[in-house]
C-alpha cells in the first residue's frame, strides 16, 4: 500500500475508533465562515492537532477541528477549517481530510468559501452556487501514481457540482427569500489577490468569482466518487471602478455578514437529502 492510503488509513481508523457512528455528509466551511458549527449539536470535536498526519490549520479566521454531530436531523462531519496550499501543504495535504472523509463514508460534500467577485451583476454579500470551475495554475492534486482504490486515473469532470443539488438549492432559496447567484468559480493559488488585469482575465475567461480554495478538495472528491455542493460568498469585487484596495479583514467581515443566508441554505438542503 501507498505511504499516502497507510497514512489515510490511520487517520480514518483513529477518527474511527473515536466516534462509532456514521455520517454521509461532510462540511467544509471557509473563510469567516465558520459559525454554521454553532448550528450543528455537536457530539464530538477532535482538534486536527491529535488526528495522525493531519495537516495543522494555521489562518487567522479558521478553527482547526473535525466535529461529528448533528445538522437539520443528519449526521455530519465538519472541517471548522481548512488547509490551503498558499500556506505552503501540499496537494496531497490540502485534500487529505476529504479523503478521510470519503474512508468514514461520506458521500456528499458541501463546500464553502470566500470570494471575489468578477461577474459585474455581483455585490459585495451575494451568495454564489458554484455550477463549474476553472482551475487557474492549481496544482492538480491527483498528479503522481494514481491511488485506483481511491478512483479512476482520468476522472471525467463533467459534473464537479451536482446538478440536482444545484436545482434543489435554487428551490430551497426561492421559498425562503434568498437571492442565490450562480457562477463558474476560478480556483488561483494566492496569497495575493489578483491585480486589475487579472481580474479583467477571469472575467474575460468566463468566471464569476475568483477564490484559493475548494477547487483542490472538489477534484479529489469527485475523484474518489462525492457529490458535491459548492457555495461563495462573494467578499469584494475585483471588477470595480472605485480604487479602492482589497483586505483580508474586510473578506472575512462580508463572509461573516452573509454568513446566515448560506447556515439557511446549507440547513434546509441537508434536511432535504
Ligand atoms: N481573490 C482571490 N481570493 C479571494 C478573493 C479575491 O478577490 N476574495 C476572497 N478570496
């Protein structure tokens, strides 16, 4: 077996050997995105510290901890934080708790995450369902020796977000209100956020929204056979007139102030699987 299943294996089995009941979803939250938690009637937290080759969470607005527990009558996994490469993991590390994940039996995975808006009906507190990407220099994680217990070796990536839980979202905010956007989210590695030109590029490119995360942790989920959903919260508009700059506090205000629309949507769409 491979250094990386040994290690996924391990962690899996250690999660295991904590919590002895099963879940099928799993949370990531993002960015200033962290209060969904405070929904969920938690049963466990393990800090990511104490899991066996758990990446550490290191980001100003990211918890660091695997919760077990309960959300609109399921049972959940959640990353209150997450690992991005800009901080230096690897792919491999970045991905690793979606494939412990998918070892624990998750099969759908809800992701979110900040981002900037290139689309120019967006503002500032839009709530974006991702309905495609496009990796930007991302470093694909499945590079190197295919890990075939895991998936194919050329995934087809026709579908990354799941159609019917995009239809079902759209119907869920309808009936509660919720302006929901949809858009193809551009995946860049950071940590800057993006001159003016590359932001006309994105835009130019067919994006919608620009962000560092997510599109790493959706290829190996669809690799390894998850549905997944996908939101943005859209924090700061990179087509703009104003000359204003762009900061990370101000990121993680717009997430935190949008964050109930999405703690609804991501509520009601589970209760409805
Ligand atoms: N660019 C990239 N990542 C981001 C942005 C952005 O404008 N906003 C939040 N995350």
């Amino acid at each position: 077996m491979s250094v990386l299943m040994n290690q996924l294996k391990e962690a899996a089995a250690f999660i295991g050997s904590k919590v002895n009941q099963k879940a099928n979803i799993g949370i990531v939250l993002g960015s200033g995105l962290g209060n969904l938690s405070k929904e969920i009637k938690v049963e466990i937290s393990i800090p990511y510290s104490e899991i066996p080759h758990f990446p550490v969470s290191t980001v100003e607005g990211h918890g660091g901890s695997l919760l077990f527990g309960e959300l609109s009558g399921k049972k959940v996994w959640v990353m209150s934080g997450r690992f991005h490469f800009y901080e230096g993991y690897t792919p491999h590390q970045v991905t690793f708790p979606v494939r412990v994940m998918h070892l624990l039996g998750v099969k759908t995975l809800f992701l979110s995450n900040a981002a900037g808006g290139v689309n120019t009906d967006f503002n500032v507190g839009d709530l974006m369902v991702i309905t495609d990407h496009i990796s930007l220099f991302v470093v694909n994680p499945l590079l190197g020796k295919n890990e075939e217990e895991l998936g194919t070796r050329f995934p087809d990536m026709s579908e990354p977000y799941s159609k019917a839980l995009i239809a079902k979202a759209m119907q869920i905010a309808a009936e509660n209100q919720i302006e929901l956007k949809k858009g193809v989210y551009t995946g860049v590695t950071g940590p800057t956020f993006e001159t003016r030109a590359e932001y006309k590029m994105i835009h130019a490119l067919g994006g919608d929204a620009v962000g560092m995360s997510t599109v790493q942790e959706n290829i190996v989920a669809v690799h390894c056979g998850m549905k997944v959903f996908a939101t943005s919260v859209i924090t700061d508009l990179g087509i703009r007139e104003e000359e204003n700059v762009i900061t990370h506090e101000e990121v993680l205000e717009a997430a935190t102030a949008a964050e109930p629309k999405l703690t609804l949507l991501f509520k009601e769409l589970i209760r409805s699987l």
